[in-house]
C-alpha cells in the first residue's frame, strides 16, 4: 500500500480560499511521486467571499468551505473533523488567505489568531506521532497556535508575518520562493510559495521540494 498524505483545504481561490496553483502543484507531486492522498476541508461558511476579478468583497453572498474546496479536490473531498492521523502518514497545508480568514482568524487578529478546533485536533494527531506537517505560503503563520512555540518556519521575508510568527513563539527563517526550511526534530517542512513567487514555475520548485522532503522524513 502507497504512503498516503491529507491535504486540509481553506476555499478554492487565493483571496477568500486556498491558492489554486500552490493546490495543484501540492497534488501533481504527490501524484509523481506515487503517493496516495485525501483533501480535507472544513464545513463552515466563509468569513467572506471575494470577486477575484475586482479584488473586492462580494456584498450579501456566502459560500460554503467544504463546498467550494471540492471544486479543487474535483469532489473527491471529506469534512476536516473525519480526518484522522492514524489513517495517514503526513499532511500538507497548501496557502491562500482561506488559511488566514477560515482555518483562522489571523487577517483579523494577527498575532492573537485562534485556529478553528477542527483543524487543531486534527494536526495534534501528526504531531504526536512524528507524522510529517507541511505548510507553505501563508499557513505556517498558524504553527506556533497549532504545535506549540520553538519551531523552524519560513513564510519567505514578509516582516509582518514573520514578526506575528515570533510574537507567538515561533522561529521565523527568512528563505528565498525555491527553497525549504526543515525543522527536523518536529518534522515540519514550509516554503514561501506565493508569499514571494512571481511566476508558477518559482512556486513550483520550492513547493516540488516540499514534498519530496515529506516523502523523505515519512521513511524516516
């Protein structure tokens, strides 16, 4: 049996969901490499629903998360509380502000964000077992609220971020868009991502060696 990796979904859109391009890639090298994956996505309605064309809020209309996550997953899709560790030998966090408006509050709150229960309950399972947790872009601003504070991260070099990240405890490295940071004794993997890409094909690299060092620590 192949080695199988959740992957929790925000949306499906960078400004209200999670980034597509970051979804997609996370997917075609998981599909390479020949490992078997779920998406993951909460059942809650969006803190809100951005037209991507204007960059605007879209006043009096809501969307479901799971809903709009299964646009990504092509439907093959569950709720985030039926994931469960056990089942899986990693699991990746693509970005997206879906992370940081619905698995999060941190648009909001900045470095006094609370990440949704689901999501906390679910991460602690990998955590505890030493299962591999990958973020990139955005998400790994949630990793001292989710894993506890000393851990390794990258968002790239955004001084805001990067300042919440160390306000709640966490270790900010700075990184350039191709590369990983590896915090190797909580085997947690981030890269920037779209936090610095300016082209798909710089995503790609650092986002394709993020999971190659997953399917690498799930050996170990």
């Amino acid at each position: 049996m192949s080695k199988q990796v959740a992957v929790v979904l925000s949306g499906c859109g960078v400004q209200d969901g999670s980034e597509i391009y970051e979804t997609t890639l996370t997917l075609l090298r998981l599909d390479q490499l020949g490992l078997g994956y779920r998406c993951f996505a909460p059942d809650i309605e969006q803190h809100q629903v951005i037209d991507h064309r204007q960059g605007v809020p879209v006043e009096g209309e809501t969307r479901n998360v799971l809903t709009e996550s299964a646009r990504l997953a092509r439907g093959e899709i569950s709720s985030l509380d039926e994931l469960e560790a056990e089942a899986f030998d990693a699991v990746i966090l693509p970005g997206g502000f879906g992370v940081a408006k619905n698995l999060s509050d941190f648009a909001l709150a900045g470095d006094g964000l609370q990440v949704i229960e689901a999501l906390t309950e679910a991460l602690a399972g990998f955590h505890e077992a030493r299962k591999p947790i990958g973020l990139m872009c955005i998400s790994p601003v949630l990793v001292p609220r989710l894993l506890g504070p000393g851990i390794a991260v990258t968002v790239g070099s955004d001084p805001g971020v990067a300042g919440a990240i160390s306000a709640m405890g966490g270790l900010h490295r700075s990184c350039g868009v191709e590369d990983i940071v590896l915090d190797f004794e909580n085997r947690v993997v981030t890269t920037p991502a779209y936090m610095l890409a300016t082209r798909i094909s710089e995503a790609a690299t650092g986002i394709f060696k993020l999971v190659d060092r997953i399917d690498e620590l799930m050996d170990l």
